[in-house]
DNA sequence: CCAAAAGTGTTCCTAGTACACCCATGT
DNA sequence: ACATGGGTGTACTAGGAACACTTTTGG
C-alpha cells in the first residue's frame, strides 16, 4: 500500500492590541491565487524540522518578527482537500500572541484591526482560522494569565484591563478587576516604580508573574441569554 | 522553490469508561518497529479526504468502531521530525468519547485501562499523546457537558458522577453533584422511568440535553497546594 | 427491620457585583 | 482648584462545601 505524500504548511495568527483594537498581521498576496485578498503569514515546513520549530522560522521570515519574545501556541489543523486550489495542503496554525511591537519591517506583512479584516475578502480558509484564534485567545484570557503576552515587560492594572476589554469586546469594573488581578497569586510581580503615561494618579508598574493558571478564572461577561 | 512533500497520519485516542476504570482503546503492534509495543489506532490520510472524514474512516477500519456514535473532536498534532524511524510523519491525532462498548471486532485493538497502559512501552510518541487526550478529556469535564458522551443514552445521575470521578480520579459528593446536574439549563432531560440497577432507592433515568456548555463549571477538586 | 443508594434542606463561607469614596498626580 | 485615572471599603448576593436528614427500594 502506498502512503500518499502532502504538502504541510504552518499558517501564523498573530495577535496583538494597538491604537485600542484588536490587531493581526495580515499577509498582502500579490499573485493568484487569492491576487489582493489578504491571507495569514505562513509556509511550507521543511522535512528535517519540528513544527514549533517551523513556526518560531516563519514568525521570523514571513511575519518580520525575529528576536521577538511572543507566546506561541499550537492552535489547529487544517486539511479538506481543496482548501489551496493549486495542490492539496494540510495547514497546522499557530496562535502568537505580541505585545504591541513596531511595524514589521517587511512592507508585504502589517497589522490590521480584525474587525476591518473581517469585511475583506479572505484567501483559502483564512478567515475561518483567523476567527479560531481570537476566540481561542477569548477563551484563554478567562482562565490563563495570558493577557500579560500582550503587553510590554512592563505594564500598569489599567493597561492589562483594557487588553481583556478590547479582545473581548466588553468593559470591565475598573476596581473589581484591579482586586482581583493584584490579589491572584503570582499572576503579578509589583515593581518599585509608577507611571502616569495614562493620566491621573501615578499607577503602579508590574511584571508578569509565573503563575499560568487564573484560579478562580476572570469571568467574560456574557451575552445574557434571551428572557423569554 | 520546491515544497517537501510527506505523509500525513490521523492517530486516535478512543476513551471510555468500564469496569470503574478509564480505558483507552490499544493497539497490538505485530511488527517492527516497536513490535511488541502499544500504539494508537491509525492510518495515513488519502489523497482526497478531509481530516474529519479520514478519523470517521479510521474510526471504523481501524478501531472496529464502525457505526457508533461517537464524540470525536481535533486534539492535536505532533510532527518532529525523527518520531517514527521509517519516514517523516505528521500526525494529526483526535479524541473520541465513547460510552462502554462492547469490545472491537477486531483482535488486534482492545480496550485497556490507561494506567495499565502508561505502564507498557509506548510505540512513538503516542504516550504523549494518549496524555494530552486525557488531559483534554479532564479539562472537557469541567465547563462542557461531554462528561454525558461516556454514558449509555439512558443514565442515572450516580453514573453521570462515577463518570466524573473516574475520569479526574477523585471523589465528589453525590448530594452536590445530583443538584448541580440537575440544576444545569438542559444538562439532563429527565425521563418518566427509573433503574435500580445500582441497588438501593431507585433513581431517575435521564438523557442528554442539547447544553454544550456547562455554566458555572464543575469544579475539579485541585491537589490544595503545597500549604508552606 | 436493616442496608444501601436517591434525593432534599440547611448552614457556612468564598468570591463576584455594584458602587461610594478617598488618593495622587498634571494642568 | 479641579479633572483624571488609581486604588480601597463595603454591602449584597450567587453559588460551592459540608453534612444532617428523609425517601424508596431489595433482602
């Protein structure tokens, strides 16, 4: 019996939050297929390596983000058969979360709001992996102390609370986040040192803690389920 | 440019529940490598078949699971280079959830207990992988109503609960459990017939609602940290 | 009657929600 | 002084933990 051979590609979506949107770095296709939709980062892997070990390649190749510090999670695979017109393609997606890091360098690669990638057209089944991992990202943010991957090695309570309001879409009590945030064991390192970048009352500046878990986890306001 | 080309296998982690114990369901490999070893179920992916699609076949030819209805989602998929000596293979592994089924047609796979199991040598990496699909599975428990995908149609409340502590290894109280459960928005519907097959006062057959989610969440009783 | 398992009531306590209020800075 | 955001206190409430107690069967 004969094993049929593929072509396996790792598509990146990387995440991030600027200008108080949620952001991805879309990739600008400048050939067919797909000629001027947009489509994620990504490539095809190499026969002697690893697949985190392709993605970390990719994240530094296609998306520009090389030396960068950024939490890279396997997310999903992808393999109906005719996802790329030109060959079959089985794609394993990657989830990289950033804080919010300049421009890639490549003018191919830039971020872009999700919510305005989402009213253009996308190639392959990009759209439908982009939505995977924001909602992965939404998911976690609830009991994992991921937020932190989207800030600065250094950040104020109120800057980690808007990561959680603009990638959920929701606001959140200002000071029953800050209890909860400052008072979760190890999510948290406080420094010595204050800023008021944000106006007001100097804020504290923390570090990101070693905990990974969030018990009990940061609750996402739901959609109240209809009434009636 | 030319893409690298390679196989492409769908592994599956098929649990379940009998005899009080968490099962997985095992293959006796006959032949090198690892002969003598236990692996996953499995298959290489055709050509023209979709990733669901080849689990679903695979399911049936492979793990004797054919016409059964079975929770099977995506878990993972694990592609360094050297984890089977022949060729490079990427493997694409899904979980399913199955209720206590009689044992596979097939003489080569049988239904094993996992701790059984993590004893033997593993063909691969799919030690690993049979660990991460349970540690899916546990994680599933606790904010889905899956736990209900390893009972009979027809399941009494104290079953629904050895599901539980079965599969996290822990003991919950039934006075709770049977009032969150049956407190939760279309957990459990609720049929006019009851089973003494447990012993003691009869109890209510339920079966499945059409929750997904399960909210607030079962809580898993944690290992209390260290209390130094 | 007794054992065993189902199911209910009640008490205590943790932690989420809402919001009044005070604090420390820039202008 | 006052606007702005940082941070604390507090009352209310939902829901988890523990467990006494009643119910309904089989033996």
């Amino acid at each position: 019996m004969s094993v049929p051979r593929l072509a396996v590609s790792v598509d990146l979506v990387v995440l991030t939050v600027r200008e108080q949107r949620l952001c991805a770095l879309r990739w600008r296709r400048d050939r067919p297929p797909y000629e001027g939709a947009w489509s994620l980062p990504g490539g095809f892997i190499q026969l002697d390596e690893d697949l985190p070990v392709a993605a970390s390649r990719l994240m530094a190749e296609r998306a520009g983000l090389a030396d960068v510090r950024i939490h890279l999670e396997q997310l999903a695979t992808y393999g109906y058969p005719d996802r790329d017109p030109r060959q079959r393609v089985v794609s394993v997606a990657y989830l990289g979360l950033a804080p919010d890091l300049p421009a890639s360098s490549r003018a191919q690669v830039l971020w872009t709001a999700v919510d305005d990638l989402l009213q253009e057209e996308a190639a392959f089944d990009h759209r439908r992996i982009l939505c995977d991992g924001m909602e992965r990202a939404r998911a976690k943010l609830e009991y994992t102390s991921l937020a932190a991957a989207f800030c600065p090695p250094e950040f104020t309570v109120a800057e980690l609370r808007r990561v959680y309001e603009i990638v959920w879409g929701t606001s959140l009590d200002p000071r029953n986040f800050h209890r909860k945030v400052t008072g979760a064991d190890r999510f948290l390192i406080p420094t010595d040192r204050t800023t008021t970048r944000d106006g007001g009352r100097p804020a504290r500046l923390y570090r990101r803690g070693d905990a990974e878990q969030l018990r009990p986890p940061m609750l996402r306001p739901r959609p109240t389920e209809r009434p009636n």
